[in-house]
C-alpha cells in the first residue's frame, strides 16, 4: 500500500510538470498587427499570470483611444538586472513610462498609447490586463476662478474651473507646508470644459513646466481615475490678472503651520503671493515683515483681499522707509488674500493660531495699526466687530481716527470707547457715514472699537496707535529669524503697478 501511494504521488508530479510544461509551451506571443480600439483583455492571451518572453522578443501593442475615454492597465513585470529586457508604456504625449519589477496600475488617456515589450535575455516576464472606460458618464463639478478649491478629487467625478470673464486661465497649486505634492502627477489635465477636451498632461506637469501654462479656451478640466488622496489645494486665475506680475506664487498656511518664509531672488518689478488658510475662520495675523537687501531705494509691499482675479478695493501697504516693527501684528480678517511687492527680497511671517489672536489685542508702546470690517476683505462676510485693546497695568495713551465709517441702515453705529476701571471712559460715536473726521486721543487702560453694522453695503476703517502714557518712548527689541522657503515663479509680462503712498499705511476702499 505504501508503494502504491507513492507512485501515485509520483505519477501525479509527472503529469503536473507537463501540463506546466505543455501551457508555456502553448503561450501565443503574437504581436496584434492591428491597434486595439476597445473592450477588455490580457497579453498574453488567455493568461491570467506572468509568462515569460522568449529572447530577442520585442513587440508594440497600440491602443486608439477616442475622446473622453481612457485605457486602464494593470501591468505585471519581472525582469533581471543588468539585461535589455523592459516594458515600457508610451502615453499620448509621447512620455515614457518604464516598469521592470512588480504590480503596477497606469489609465492612459486619449487618443493614443502604447505598451512595447523587449525581451533580450529570454528571462523576461511580463503580463498585462487592459480594459476602456467611458469616463464622460462622471459627475462633473463646476469651480470659477479667484476661487481656491481642493484637489481631494474623487471617482467617478471630473472637475473644472473655468473663467466667467471668458478669458484663458493659469492654474497653480500648493500643499501645507510649502511643499510640491508629488501626487498631483495623478491628475489629468484636460484644456477645455470637460474631458472631451484635448488631453495636455498631468497637473504636476502642468503647474511646474518651464513656460506659463495656461488654457487656450476658458476652461481647464481635471480627472483623477487612480482614487489616490491628494492634500494639495488648485487655485485658478485668469491670465491676463497675473501675467502683468513678473512672478506669482499661490501658498497654503494653517493655524499650525504658519508662513514663515525668506522671499529673495526675485524678478522684475511686481512680483505677486496669494495666501490661503482652509480652516481659519477668515482671520490671519502679519506678525512680522522685514525689507532685506538692498533697501536704499523705496520699495513696498501691500495686502490685498483675495485673489488677481477678483480683488475688492481695500489695501494696506508698508514701505521700507517705515519702521515695521511697530505695527505687528496686524489683523487680516479673511483667510483669501495678496501680497504684491517691488522688493526683490523680504522676510514674512503669517500666522492663524489663538498666540497671534491673543497678540492682537495686546497693546504696546510705538504700535500702529488698523481696523477693518471683514467684509472688506471677504465677500459675504459681517461689516461688524468688536476688539477691545488691554493693557491693565500700564496706561496708556490711545489715538484713533475714523478712517472711514460708511453707514447705510438706521440704528447702525461705531463706538470707541477709551477707558479705565471705576472711571468715566471717553466715547466716540458716530451714526452716520463719515471720513477722517479727526484724531481723537485719550488716556487709559483699554480701547475698545465696537461697529454693529449689519448691510452688505456698510463698513468701517479705524486707524490707531498706542503710547506709553508716562511719556516714555518705546524701544524694540525685535528679532527676526528666517527660514528659506522654496518659491515658484510663473513669469509674464509686466504691466505696471500704480500705488498711491500718503502715510506709511495707505489704505483705499470703495462704497
């Protein structure tokens, strides 16, 4: 019995090894004559695994691919080092993609791509799955420009952002931190308003290609079919917005991770940052800005609210004959907003955390600084606030004036109010719309700035500063330290940059 169970065992092996032997024997390595045009299948034919090549095999199977389809291939390989074996995918765009060992999942987009397989040594395995995908059946979702939108995109969704100016627009992207998010590289661009349009690449080489890109029509369209996270965030701007700036760069910051950057080698004349917090409750703080370089001849930077594409007519500008260590930090109320400088260098810090909140509201001798209503800076926002400025153990001396107050609704106010615990405070109230009516200046421990306005179509600008009130004079003693920051230039054509400079804080609004 024992012998009669092993030559079983024995004659069972036999038959196994040549049936192995028999199926690779039987492999069909024919190279198609024809482009595949659609359906599904696997190379080779009828294998559901690895096979391996004969030598001095080579073989290119294309694929036509028509207008908002795509071509899904999950790729097996193993080739040997130090041999000329390789299969290679070639993609519309003529980019190579070269896999040697292991699993790996590419979806090519049309209207062409190709998988060329050489097979020197005879080692060789390859094996590949191919399927088409009508992908225009997706949802598609709709963003404008000046809009910050996230790349977080999903299956079976296709997203795009189009100019309602009907102009060629400039997408630029940004991840927190600072850093290029490598994963972009699994978006697709299409240039045009779905994914009909004209593939041009995928979104990491869009954004980080030597010349500008941007659309030829107004539209820029975006696929992501791997499902793969992307924390980055997209921001698009008409081009004709940016390209009078020499550079622009689009950054994200966060509550806990701050801007803190050294700006330098800078181009031309305009250079141009837009910033922007997702999760900042339309409050950012400017801690710190500093002119470094070459400052003997003027130069400036200045704030506006959002982006180039579609700013509202408020601004604070520094120039780098002011002493800036005075007026930090100063409350931006929106999480969307512009830097545009003519320094070639400077030094910033931009912070969203309680810290900066608590800093705001601290007073010390020689500050300055400025008030606005929110909606000044973000559209839909409130007109109203309420900051009271502290300093319980050393009065001091407060001078505000009402840069402007414009009021639209009965029973709107803004009150000043400067005081001290147990005494009388001295009130300033105003109902009715008014400009630069005067400095007022007071004694006392606090300020508090109080506007209840409830229209879209009112607002307020207060302008202050803070003495010690013993008369002693501020000293600083404020030290900067700067950590490089890696920035993106999208050069174009400088249009000029019209600045009107009356104080060291210029301010400009509209009704």
């Amino acid at each position: 019995m024992v012998i009669s169970y092993c030559g079983a065992f024995y004659f069972s092996l036999y038959l196994l090894v040549a049936l192995l032997t028999s199926s690779s024997d039987a492999i069909d390595f024919t190279c198609p004559s024809k482009n595949i045009t659609g359906g599904g299948g696997v190379f080779p034919p009828d294998q559901l695994t690895l096979a391996q090549f004969p030598s001095n095999y080579r073989c290119s199977i294309g694929f036509e691919i028509q207008d908002g389809f795509l071509v899904q291939l999950n790729i097996e390989s193993n080739v040997t080092d130090l041999t000329q074996d390789s299969l290679i995918v070639v993609d519309a765009l003529s980019k190579l993609r070269i896999y040697s060992e292991g699993v790996s999942y590419f979806v090519a987009p049309a209207k062409t791509a190709s998988v060329v397989l050489q097979s020197q040594s005879g080692t060789a395995q390859f094996w590949f799955r191919y399927n088409y995908v009508y992908a225009r059946y997706n949802e598609q979702v709709k963003y404008a420009t000046g809009v910050p939108f996230s790349l977080y995109f999903v299956l079976n969704k296709y997203y795009t952002v189009s100019s309602p100016n009907n102009e060629s627009i400039v997408i630029n992207t940004a991840l927190i931190g600072g850093n290029d998010d490598i994963q972009t590289v699994n978006i697709y661009v299409y240039d045009g308003p779905d994914i009909l349009s004209k593939y041009v690449g995928t979104l990491y080489e869009f954004v980080n290609m030597g010349a500008i890109g941007k659309s030829t029509g107004n539209s820029l369209t975006f696929l992501n079919m791997y499902g793969n996270v992307v924390n980055s965030y997209g921001l698009a701007n008409e081009y004709s917005a940016i390209s009078r700036f020499n550079s622009y760069n689009f950054n994200i910051f966060s509550d806990k991770s701050p801007i803190v950057g050294s700006f330098t080698n800078l181009v031309g004349n305009v250079n141009a940052f837009t910033f922007f917090c997702p999760y900042c409750d339309n409050k950012a703080y400017v801690t710190k800005l500093t002119f470094v370089g070459d400052t003997s001849g003027e130069t400036e930077v200045q704030f506006n609210p959002l982006t180039p594409s579609n700013p509202l007519n408020t601004s604070l500008t520094y120039k780098s004959s002011d002493s800036l260590n005075q007026y930090w930090p100063q409350l931006i109320p929106g999480n969307l907003f512009t830097l545009t400088t003519t320094a070639l260098q400077f030094l910033i810090r931009i912070d969203a955390d309680k810290d900066a909140q608590a800093d705001w509201l601290k007073p010390f001798s020689g500050r300055k600084g400025v008030i606005f209503s929110q909606s000044l800076w973000s559209v839909g926002s409130s007109p109203a606030f309420d900051y009271k400025f502290e300093s319980p153990d050393d009065p001091m001396t407060f001078n505000f004036n009402l840069q402007s107050v414009i009021i639209t609704q009965p029973n709107e106010q803004i009150n000043v109010e400067i005081g001290s615990p147990g005494a009388n405070p001295f009130n300033t109230v105003f109902n009715k719309t008014v400009s630069n009516p005067g400095v007022r200046v007071a004694n006392g421990t606090f300020m508090e700035a109080t506007f209840n306005a409830t229209s879209s179509q009112s607002s307020a600008i207060v302008t202050f500063e803070m003495m010690n009130a013993n008369g002693i004079p501020p000293t600083s003693t404020t030290t900067e330290t700067a950590v490089e920051t890696t920035t993106k230039l999208t050069r174009g054509v400088l249009d000029g940059l019209v600045v009107i400079c009356c104080t060291a804080v210029v301010l400009r609004f509209s009704n």
